[in-house]
C-alpha cells in the first residue's frame, strides 16, 4: 500500500508537480486525504492495465490516461495524482504540454481489446 509519505516524497523530489499537473503552482504536499486516495486509485490501474515500454510514447499523455482510469474507477481523478502515482510506480515521465507529462507506458493489449470503441 501507498503510504501518505511516499506520495509527500514523490511531491517534494519532483518539482513544478502539483494537484494539477506541472503548472509550477502551489505544490501540495502532502496532498489532501483524498487526493492521497486518488494516487491511491491510479497505482492500483496502473499496476494492472499499463505496462512498460522501453521509451517515452507521446500518444497517450497523463491528461488523457487520468481520463481513462476515471471512467473504471468511477471517480475524479486530478492530473496531479495521475502523474504521482506513474512515478511511484517506476516509470519514467517527460513534460508535456504545459501540465501534462508523457511516460514510457501502454495499455496492455487485453485492456486496449475491452475498451476499443471508445
């Protein structure tokens, strides 16, 4: 489980990351209880439907995949805590687009099966 001060140490080592994304506003940390919960989430979706790739794939950013994991979970998700959760889980992130960061991740095949017709 993800505890509150890996999450408040993935803030602090990573600069410009806030609730928003990389917009170099108020960086909160520790983030509020839920969006500590959020983080919570996507570790969890991450860990089953992403896998590694070996570069940075520009087809998918952290806005777009937060998108994803917020329809099958059923809840907000705030970019911020999308982009946490794909650091504490490994991968590696370049900004994007002003808030946005692209990581060395895709969907695995089967999760890109279910969800196609999107």
């Amino acid at each position: 489980m993800i505890t509150d001060d890996q999450i408040k140490k993935v803030l602090s080592d990573t600069p410009g990351l806030s609730a928003a994304g990389f917009d170099g506003g108020d960086p909160r940390y520790p983030f509020t209880k839920s969006e500590c919960e959020m983080v919570r989430l996507c570790v969890n979706w991450i860990t089953k439907n992403v896998t590694p790739t070996k570069t940075i794939r520009y087809s998918i950013s952290s806005y777009g995949y937060k998108h994803i994991c917020e329809r099958e979970v059923g809840q907000y998700i705030i970019n911020g805590a999308f982009i946490c959760a794909a650091i504490l889980t490994g991968y590696q992130y370049r900004i994007y687009g002003g808030i946005n960061a692209m990581f060395n991740m895709t969907m695995t095949r089967e999760h890109i099966k279910k969800h196609r017709g999107w």
